[in-house]
C-alpha cells in the first residue's frame, strides 16, 4: 500500500507533467489523478479493511514538462558509483539529473543505450530516463556536443543536481 509521501510525491509529478489523467493500481488499491478545469481532486479507494472508503486530495493547477511512461521493469538494482576523472576542463558541460530517481540508460533492458561516451549530441537528445515514483522521466542533453564521460551506471539511485554525463559542448 502507497504511503501518504508517495502518493504526494505521484500527485507533483503528474502537477508538472502535461498528462490529463494517471491511474495506479496495486494490491486492491486504485488511485486515479485527474486534471480538470476548475480544479483537480485525486480519488484513492482505499483496501476494503480501511474504514475510510474515499479520500479526495485537493491539488494545485500548473502544466509543465511532459512525462512518458513506460511499462513497469522489474530487475536487482545495485547501488554502485563511477567516480568521475579529477581533471578539470572549462569545455565539459555536465548533465545533471533533474529529479531523485533511478538512472536507465536505455529506454528497456533489451534496447541499446541512448548515449555512449564518443556520441553526439543536440540539445534537445534524449541522453537517459530517470524513474521516479514508477513514472519514466526522459531527460534531454540540454547541449549540442559530444558525450565525453558517463558518470552514473545503469540502475544507479541519483540525486537531484547529480552529474549524470559530461558533455564537450560545440
């Protein structure tokens, strides 16, 4: 069952996101997230053995950057870090995660990854997804150039402002 804090943190995901309606559901519970005009209300049936059967959260209106959801992946997730180079050069542009999350690489297990050091890329190329609250994020480079580091593994937990990439800008 959702803890209040995650069905917040779903609530100012969707709030940001362009997304009209989001269902989840899991182990008898169901919550549906809509956006309306006057206003946007979250219905969250509750397990049966709750005394509680609805509970309507109101919600503040904005749209913002549009998320994409992916179907859910399960797979073991290790905590590693990639230390990044000790140079220092004024030309790397870093990419920084936007959000807490988990880093994916590609789009699924199967699918090569978006980006390898040595690719090129534009601003608005689609460099990796950050999972948060089992919405898949896709996050842009931001920065015409080429990927020089990858300073995060696949599956990795990242921070928000974390360095995921650097980039030698254009």
């Amino acid at each position: 069952m959702l803890k209040i804090q995650e069905i917040r943190e779903i609530i100012k995901l969707i709030d940001q996101s362009s997304i009209e309606k989001f269902t989840f559901e899991s182990e008898g519970t169901k919550i549906v997230l809509k956006k309306g005009n006057g206003g946007k209300f979250v219905q969250a049936p509750l397990v049966e053995s709750s005394p509680v059967s609805q509970q309507a959260i109101p919600v503040n209106e904005t749209a913002q950057p549009q998320m994409t959801t992916l179907p859910q992946q399960q797979e073991t997730v290790t905590n590693t870090s990639v230390e990044p180079s000790n140079e220092v050069d004024a030309s790397l542009h870093p990419i920084t995660s936007p959000m807490v999350g988990t880093f994916y690489a590609s789009a699924s297990p199967e699918a090569d990854a978006y980006v390898q050091p040595g690719d090129k890329v534009k601003a608005e190329s689609i460099v990796c997804i950050v999972e948060a609250m089992k919405l898949f994020n896709e996050i842009e480079a931001e920065v015409s150039g080429e990927i020089v580091e990858v300073l995060v593994k696949d599956g990795q937990l990242v921070e928000f402002g974390q360095p995921l990439f650097l980039v030698r800008s254009n």
